[in-house]
C-alpha cells in the first residue's frame, strides 16, 4: 500500500513538474527595457525616426504603442485637440525594424502662445512608449520628451547679423517692399502676421511682403529713420516661424562728377573733361553725397564713340576709395570720346552708377 502510495506521489510531481515547465514555455517575457534617448530636439517642418528595433527581445512578439496622455491638452483647431493632433503626427511602425516617426510639420513650435487667443503649446510633447507581448500585457514603458524649434524667415535683400535681418533702403515716394519667405514650411491653415501696433501707419503688410508707404525722411536734415518689426508666419494662430527685422532708411544719394551745394541743394555737372591722350592724368573725386555713406568705387565700362571699349593695356583706371579717375601714360590710345560708367558703393551695400565722358585729344 506505501509503494503503490509513493508510486502515485512520484507520478503527481513529474506531471506537475511538465504542467509547471509548460507554462514558463507559455509565460509573458519578463518586463524589458526601453534603452532609447529620452530627449528629441528637431526643428520645425523635419521628419526623425526613433529606432526601436534594439529593443525587441530575441524570439518575442513584442508591439509597440504610443500614448500622448501626459502632454498638457490644448485646443489647437476648431475641431481638433492637441493630443488628437499628435495622434496624428507621431505614428508607431511595428515589425522587425520598428521605429517610431515624427512629423513635425503637423504640429506646432513648442513652448508658443497664440498671437489670437490665450493658447500655449507647452514646452516639450510627452510621449509614452508602451511594449506590449501577444497577450496585450504591457511589458515595458518609457517617456519620450520631444521638442520642436520653430523655423527661422527669411526675407529677400537682407543680411544676417547676430540673429537679426537688416538692410538699409533709400527715401522714396514709392513703396518699399520686403519679400517674406519660410521655404520648408507648408501653406495649410498658415497666415503671415505682423504685429500690432506699428507705430508709423504707412506699414503694412500684404501677403507675404512687408510695404513701407512713401517714407520721405527728412531731406532738410538728412536723418536716418530705423524700424525694428518681428513678422511672422501663423498657423491656427501659433508662430511657427519669425524673424527680427530692422531696416534703416537712409537719404537718396547723390553720386556725379561735379560739385554739390547743400546749402541750397544745387548740383554743378563737371562729368565731360578734355585730357591729353598721352596720359598721365587725375580726375577729381566725384560727389557723393552724403558723405558719411562713402565707400569704394568701380568702372563697369568703358565705350569709345558710342563703341564698347577693351581696355586691354588697363590705361583707365579709378581710385578704389575716392573714385578719381586715372589715366596712365601711353602711346597707344587714339583720341575721342571715352564714355566711363563708374560704380559707386556705399558703406551701407546700395549701389549707384554715373558716368564720366573723357575726351582725349
């Protein structure tokens, strides 16, 4: 009876021994890791992927899902929520080289405020990554801080100076307009903003230029006039891009060979000069007015009685800082009418050209 006792304990054991092995062979994978980074910086308008394929445990199902519950809720659209929004730009692909892809041209600059409403997109997007096994048992968990940079404008005819756009324009009658541009940004829901108030009321903005209207200056007194404006591009009402913009309007300049009266802004022409042909001479300096915007000057070209000219033996020259003009001794040249385009640059990059009528006798 004791053996046929402990035959049947022995049996109980071996079959709950396999029953037990069974379910190990059957078991969820233990809890894995998530090893990625856990800050992403992209600027606005790029695509990343975040490789989630070294994660995968050799030999298991393992999916992977996103969720967007710890990003601050924001209403976004008419219609759409922050969080659906996201849903919709961050998308998980499973599979053996499963990777996580952000489009950040559907979303928005983080850390914005809407220029319509009392709206803010909150400082990094909070992504939960979940892993998951065949049974939908969650496995492994990590949070994503993902942050977008807004973009930079560009506006056509500027410079770059420590982060801000300038240029200088001239006094006109006319408009002046700067042209905005933000290439690697979509047009869906966007609008171009400048904002409000402008203290002088001939700015405005269409589309997607800035126009100064007949800003005239001050002839009398020849000041400079500076304006600082931050445009940008709008969607839904957030900035997604913008820019610091100064530009300085400065006076019409006055660029001639001759003299030049201020006093009573009277201009005398001295622009047709008989010279030897044999060289050997120097012009005076041209006006160039005023003379706080000086800076170098060039000859474009050269035409001999109404033909162009090639000054192959480089007689005609011009003082790069003054613009006198020069002519070297030669036996070369025949006598006649040498019209010179001469180049003026300004200190501020706006160019002027006159000419200079050398008759060489």
């Amino acid at each position: 009876m004791f053996k046929n006792y402990t035959k049947f304990l022995a049996i109980a054991y071996t079959a709950l021994l396999q029953f037990s092995c069974s379910k190990d062979d059957d078991s969820s994978p233990d809890i894995i890791a998530i090893d990625i980074p856990t800050t992403f910086e992209v600027p606005y308008g790029e695509e990343i992927d975040i490789d989630l394929s070294g994660v995968l445990p050799e030999q298991k199902d393992i999916t992977f899902s996103l969720d967007f519950n710890e990003t601050t809720e924001v209403q976004v659209g008419n219609s759409i929520s922050l969080r659906e929004q996201l849903a919709r730009a961050i998308v998980i692909h499973n599979g053996d080289h499963a990777h996580i892809r952000c489009n950040s041209n559907m979303l928005y600059p983080n850390g914005i405020t809407s220029e319509i409403e009392n709206k803010r997109i909150p400082d990094a997007y909070k992504i939960l990554v979940l892993a998951r096994d065949r049974n939908e048992k969650i496995v492994g968990e990590q949070i994503v801080s993902l942050k977008i940079l807004p973009e930079k404008i560009d506006i056509k005819g500027t410079e770059n100076s420590s982060g801000i756009l300038f240029t200088y324009a001239l006094y006109s009658n006319e408009d002046t307009a700067f042209e905005l541009t933000a290439p690697f940004i979509s047009g869906d829901n966007t609008s171009w903003f400048l904002p409000e108030p402008v203290e002088d009321a001939s700015i405005r903005l269409d589309n997607n230029k800035i126009i100064f209207s007949g800003i005239e200056g001050n002839p009398a007194r020849q000041e400079e006039t500076k304006y600082d404006l931050k445009p940008s591009l709008l969607k839904n009402g957030f900035p997604i891009a913008s820019a610091s913009f100064q530009v300085i309007f400065i006076p019409e300049l006055k660029f001639f060979y001759g003299i030049y009266l201020p006093e009573g802004d009277m201009s005398i022409l001295l622009n047709l000069l008989h010279l030897s042909v044999a060289g050997g001479s120097k012009t005076s300096a041209p006006v160039l007015y005023p003379a706080e915007y000086k800076g170098t000057f060039e000859i474009v070209s050269i035409e001999k009685d109404g033909l162009p000219f090639e000054d192959i033996n480089r007689i005609f020259g011009i003082v790069e800082d003054t613009g006198e003009v020069t002519t070297q001794e030669n036996n070369t040249l025949d006598p006649g009418d040498y019209l010179l385009t001469i180049k003026a640059i300004s200190s501020t990059g706006i160019e002027r050209t006159t000419t200079l009528t050398l008759a060489l006798e």
